[in-house]
C-alpha cells in the first residue's frame, strides 16, 4: 500500500470543503433513512446532477455518505415505528420495537449507532488495506476478463439480490439492451434510435438512473401513501449500559465480519448480511427465546453487519470498476460523468478519488456517530414532517436537475417515460435495480466481449482457454444453472417426502413469535394458519384455496434472499 | 451433532427471511393476480422479439467480424427465452401489485411533470413549478389550503435562489432582478 497517497487522502479529506460535503452527505442519508420512501440508490439518483457542477472528489464523498449514512437512519424508524427506513434494517425490527415497548429505544438506538460504527470502521480498515491489493491483481485483466467480469456481475446482482431470480435476469437483460441504443462505436451504425437524433448519442445514465429509480419511485410512492400515521415511541436514555455493551460486544465482533465478507460480494450487500448475522446469534444464544422479545444483540448485529456490507461493497467498484449493487452503480455513473472510470488503474491514476472516497468513510463514520447520538431527537422531529410535504420538493428537484445536465426538455420526457417504467415494474414485480446497473455494464461488456474477438480472431473459445476469464465463466455457468439444480432438487425431496415438510412448517412457525404471536408454539396443527402463504395466496387470487402448491408458497419469500 | 447443526442452521435463516418478507407484506396493497404476471412476461417476449427483429436487421455479421446487430440480437434472444419461460413457471408469483383507486394518483403526477416539461420552454420555471406544488400538496397529499399556498410559494423561491444564485444554472424564469 502506499503510505504517502493514503495520507494525502487524508489530507484532502480534512479540507474544510470536503468535510462539508461529507458532513452534507451522511446528514441527506441519516434524513432518507429516517424517512421511508426514497431509498439510497433513488437519492443519489436524483442529486446525479450535481455532480456535473461540484469537483470529482467532493462529489463522490458526499454521494457515498449518502449510502452509508442511510444505513444508520434506517435503524431510527425499525425501532421507533417498527417501520423498517431500509431494507437493510427489516430485521431490526423485531428487537429493535421490542425494546422501545419496553421503554428501551434509547439503548436500542445506541447500541445500533455503536455497532454501526465500529462495523463500519472494522469495514474501512479491511477496505483500505485489501482494495489496492485487488486492485493490483486486477491490473493484469484484458477485454476477456473485463467481459467475463461483468457479465458475471450482472448474473450475481439478478441472482442474490431481493425479489424473483428470473424476473432480475430479464430486467438485467432488458438493461443490455438499453446500453446498445444509439451509434455503435465499432462499425457507427446507428441502433435503436428510430431516426431520433436526441437518442444518435445513446441514452444518458443520469436520465435513466433518474427515471427508473428516481420518479418511479416518486410515482409509486405517491400510490402508496394513504394516510396511515405511525406515533413513535419515546427514546430515553440513549447511552447503552455496561451489560448492554457487555452482551452485545459478540454480536457486533461477528456482524462486523460478516458484513464485511458478504458486502464483498456483488449483489450481497447490505440486506443479505443483516439477515445472515441476526440468524448468526440466533443460533449461537444459548437463550434464542429472548430473539424477538427484545435481545440487544438482535439490534447489534444486523446493524453492525449492514453497516460493514454497506462500507465493504465499495471494494468491487474501486478495484475492479465493478458495481456490486444499485446504489453502487449509481457511484459507478457519477464517476464516469465526473471523467473518472472506475477499475484497477483507479489507485494510480487518480489516488486522490480513491483514497478521497475510503479515508471519507473514517470521518464520516465518526460524524454519524456523533450524529445519531446526540441528536436522535432531531431525527425523530423529522418522523413528524408529513411524505405529502416532501413529495413535490423531491418532484421538482429531480425535474430541474434533469433538465440542468443538457438544458434539455427531451431529457425530461425520457426521464417520465422512464420513470413509468420503474414504477410498472414494481407493480408487476420486478425490481429496476438490475436493469440499471446493466446498463452501466452494457457498454464495458459489449465492446469487451468484441475486442476479445478480434484478439481471438473471432473464435470464442479464447474466452475458456484463458485460464482467469475461463475461471470467471465457468462460476458464472455454475451460478446460473444453481438454483435451477436447487429446485429441481426440492421438487424431488417435497414429493418424496411430505412428512418431512409438515414438520418444517410447525418449525418455522414456532419461531414466528415476534410479531404478534405467542412463541410458545403451542401445537403444530394451529400454526398451519399464520403461515404467509396462504394468506398471501387468499389475497391474490380471492376465493380459490389452492392446496397442492406448497412449491408456489416458498416462492412468496424470495423477495428478501 | 455437527451434521445435524447445518440443516438447522438453514431452517432458522430461511425462517428470518420468511419473517422479513411478512413484515414487508404487512404494508404492501393487495397482491395482483396471474393476470398481471403473464402480462408482465407477454411485454417481456414482445420486447425481446422486436428487438430481436430489428437488430437482424442491423446485421449480424459473423465471430470474426460481428456485425452492428449481433450484441443486440443475442440480448434480444436471451430476453425473449427467459420472458417465455416466465410466462409458464411464473404464474403463481405474488410479488406484483394490483392497480386500486390510490392508482389514479401516480397518473396525476405523471400529468404534471409532462405539463412542467412543456410549460418550462414556454413560461420560465417559476408558474409551471408553483402549479405542480398546489396539485401534489392539495390533490395529491390532501393538505390544506394555507400549508399549500405557503409550502409551494417557500418552495419555488427557495428552488429560485438556489438554482439561479446559488448554483449558477440558468433555467429558463420569468422573474428577473
């Protein structure tokens, strides 16, 4: 590692301006967090545009903050509303309220604000010192790695993240296709533009990024908001007590590492890791039963772990320019407008953005420790601003900045049309994540995959021969064909086997207690009831009960693995 | 011991994660039916074959030397084959949202942005952008009358200052000093 470039980082951040962006960056994230609704990757969608007017490196810091900054306030509404900010703390929801209704969401809050941190910072320590190592291995990729990389990204995103596998693998593919529209850069054939000289160009990322996930999500929300007020819970002492720390300080020791693994991974992420570390101490308890009741690991850990992921899964996109998630190619995009391409020349080429960027996760760690301490009040005040005040002052931020980028009134209608997209999309169940990252890749993975055939001379088989592209593509190949195997696997077994299943489903239901039912598990034969499927079947297709569908019932859950 | 510990260990995630998906269903609006799933696979077939169409078209050249079409046109395949197999696996999904009257609200919205996009050519950002407060406050968010007037009059000021002045970004305005 070099010393001098990570200390001039350092340097950089500590400019009164960079602080200032950084400090602005995590208070918008702590803000969106807190509110539900906008997530990261539509925020930093919608402040796209400001990057085109503020300097690379201050632009970057303040759009990171956002992300993790939004880690922490998402913990503020899990545990005060039971009304998870972000996806990633669902699952502090359950010791997390459980607490407050004890009167405890002052020691949930700090104990969440403390693992936070220290995962975080456990996170940046492991970042700094493993992204320029990667980044040296990566320096050796020719087009056939790069191509095989990224397409691979692509899969991983659809596969692991939240919602239907297959649904993710169409909206990705969808997002290629989205890539290839406008002129060709190796033969100037113009593609897709249907003789639209605004789309000769191809079509901007900020105006998709905008579109898709910033009004879309403005339009879903607008449907989604039929005035149902939440009261939160008073916060007391925010300070977590010596036995608190005490039984949480295993639990954040853990999250920290978890997080820091699985946020690695593209598409792992901060939601995957909050659920595997709060199943972690589950496990681990000698006392599960308090899970759930109000255990303060419960809150440690995925929050800890959230953080961590949130922090590690910068590492792919410094390192190898590969986003490993939505809110990552949102990161991904701004550094192109900026004229910074992300990847393996990126700690030599322009050290100051990435040591820029990772030395900004200490400071701006520490900034929402100090933050979300002291001033939870502040944030729980914000509960109280009505979405439907907000709302129009999101609309006219994103329009403005949209038409700012090119002066261009056909920017906008892209972005609405996009943006009716988005919002369609999730009503029919599919999530525009994948579609925008691969429309960040779409370019890389095209013109890759052409210039590795020219230096084949056209025969594919250069692509397996090589023996680390040939890696990538056969875990690709494995990856893909997994959760097929995987089905096929289970279809076998739950035929076989019926006796078995019924018993898993006493199981999972026995531990179901934390939402409003007994954990008791009093007898399996009751239980059958409260299981999601059947209700979820009831309200979908109304009056017809289907039985012989277990397989469609598991289906239901896919939307959080 | 050990052996039996890891089956376990999954039942318990598995059972967070059916957990975490109840609680996000808790505030979700009625699940739509299998009316929306095929229709969701239909577009995704129609999308693939037309693009398919219309990147053969372009040519597809051959490995030695692809041609403009040949990217689009594997994309444009791979979308259409995967479209088709949800149209036959997918049908039970319940992870699409049924339209209800709270529907008409997004299409409202989607109706100002439009009439800003036209307006804002025509009469400068300041009436278009203090229109589209009164709707959303008022139609949309049922707000009253005086939070509106003042929300939105606040709000186009603020958003005056801060693009003009602030941020330097000539936007087309009606109101000049």
């Amino acid at each position: 590692m070099d010393l001098t470039a990570f200390l001039d980082g350092f340097a950089l951040v500590v400019e009164p301006k960079n602080l200032l962006y950084c400090l602005v960056g995590v208070l918008i994230g702590m803000v969106i967090g807190v509110l539900p609704g906008l997530g990261p990757a539509a925020t930093i969608a919608i402040l796209l545009p400001i990057t085109y007017t503020i300097d690379p490196v201050s632009a970057i810091i303040m759009l990171a903050g956002i992300y993790y900054g939004a880690q922490y306030g998402g913990t503020i509404t899990s545990v005060l509303l039971r009304l998870p900010g972000e996806a990633s703390s669902v699952v502090t929801v359950f010791d997390g309220f459980a607490l407050a209704k004890q009167g405890k969401a002052g020691t949930a809050l700090g104990i969440a604000a403390i693992g936070s941190f220290v995962g975080a910072t456990i996170s940046i320590i492991g970042l700094t010192l493993l992204a320029p190592v990667v980044a040296g291995i990566a320096l050796d990729f020719g087009p056939p790695e790069y191509a095989a990389l990224a397409l691979l990204g692509v899969l991983l995103v659809a596969t692991i993240g939240s919602g239907n596998k297959l649904k993710a693998l169409i909206a990705g593919a969808v997002g290629l296709l989205l890539a290839t529209v406008g002129r060709d850069s190796f033969s100037g054939a113009s593609r897709f533009t249907f003789d639209s000289l605004q789309l000769a160009d191809g079509i901007d990322f900020v105006v998709v990024a905008m579109g898709l996930f910033g009004v879309g999500e403005i339009l879903y929300n607008l449907e989604q908001r039929h005035g149902k007020r939440h009261v939160p819970a008073k916060v007391g002492n925010v300070w977590p007590s010596r036995k608190d720390l005490k039984q949480s300080s295993g639990a954040i020791g853990r999250g920290s590492i978890i997080g820091f693994v699985l946020g690695v991974l593209p598409g792992g992420g901060a939601v995957l890791s909050s659920i595997v570390a709060y199943a972690m101490e589950k496990r681990r308890s000698k006392t599960p039963e308090r899970f759930g009741r109000g255990a303060v690991e419960g809150v440690a850990a995925p929050e800890t772990a959230n953080n961590a992921a949130a922090t590690s899964s910068f590492i792919p996109l410094l390192t190898i320019g590969l986003p490993a998630n939505a809110t990552m190619a949102m990161l991904f995009g701004a550094l192109l407008i900026l004229g910074v391409s992300p990847g393996p020349q990126l700690v030599d080429e322009h050290p100051d953005v990435f040591w820029g960027v990772i030395n900004s996760m200490y400071i701006g760690n520490l900034l929402l420790l100090i933050l979300s301490i002291p001033l939870v009040g502040l944030f729980v005040r914000i509960l109280r601003v009505r979405p439907a005040i907000l709302a129009p002052i999101t609309a006219l931020i994103t329009i403005l900045g949209v038409y700012t980028i090119n002066n261009s009134v056909f920017d906008i209608f892209l972005m609405v049309g996009f943006g009716i997209v988005g919002y369609l999309m999730k009503k029919a169940g599919f999530d525009p994540g994948p579609m925008v990252l691969a429309f960040v890749l779409g370019s890389i993975i095209e013109s890759s995959t052409r210039r590795s055939l020219l230096m084949f001379s056209g025969d594919p088989t250069g692509f397996v021969t090589r023996p680390i592209s040939g890696t990538i593509l056969a875990a690709f190949v494995v990856l893909a064909l997994l959760p097929v195997a995987r089905s096929l696997l289970k279809r076998r077994r739950s035929a076989a086997a019926g006796v078995e299943s019924s018993a898993g489903v006493a199981e999972v239901d026995a531990h179901r207690g934390p939402g409003n039912v007994g954990i008791a598990g009093d007898d399996g034969g009751r239980d059958v009831v409260v299981l999601p499927p059947d209700a979820l079947d009831v309200a979908g297709v109304g009056q017809r009960v289907r039985v012989p569908e277990p397989g469609a019932g598991k289906h239901d859950h896919h939307r959080t693995e | 011991m050990a052996e039996s510990t890891h089956p376990h260990a999954r039942d318990i995630l598995a059972e967070i994660e059916a957990e975490v998906a109840h609680e996000l269903e808790e505030e979700r609006p009625p699940v739509g039916g299998r009316a929306y799933q095929t229709v969701g696979a239909l577009v995704g077939i129609a999308i693939g074959v037309g693009a398919a169409v219309l990147a053969y078209d372009y040519g597809l050249g051959s490995l030695h030397k692809p041609g403009p079409g040949m990217w689009p046109f594997i994309v444009s395949v791979v979308i259409a084959a995967l479209s088709a197999v949800l149209l036959v696996v997918g049908r039970g999904l319940t992870d699409s949202e049924a339209f209800t009257r709270s529907s008409v609200l997004p299409v409202v919205g989607v109706v100002t942005f439009v009439a800003f996009a036209v307006l804002l050519p025509v009469t400068g950002f300041e009436i278009p952008a203090l229109l589209l407060s009164v709707i959303w406050l008022k139609l949309l968010g049922g707000e009253s009358w005086r939070n509106t007037i003042v929300i939105s009059v606040v709000t186009v000021a603020a958003f005056y200052f801060l693009f003009l002045y602030g941020l330097r970004i000539p936007l087309p305005h009606l109101i000049a000093f």
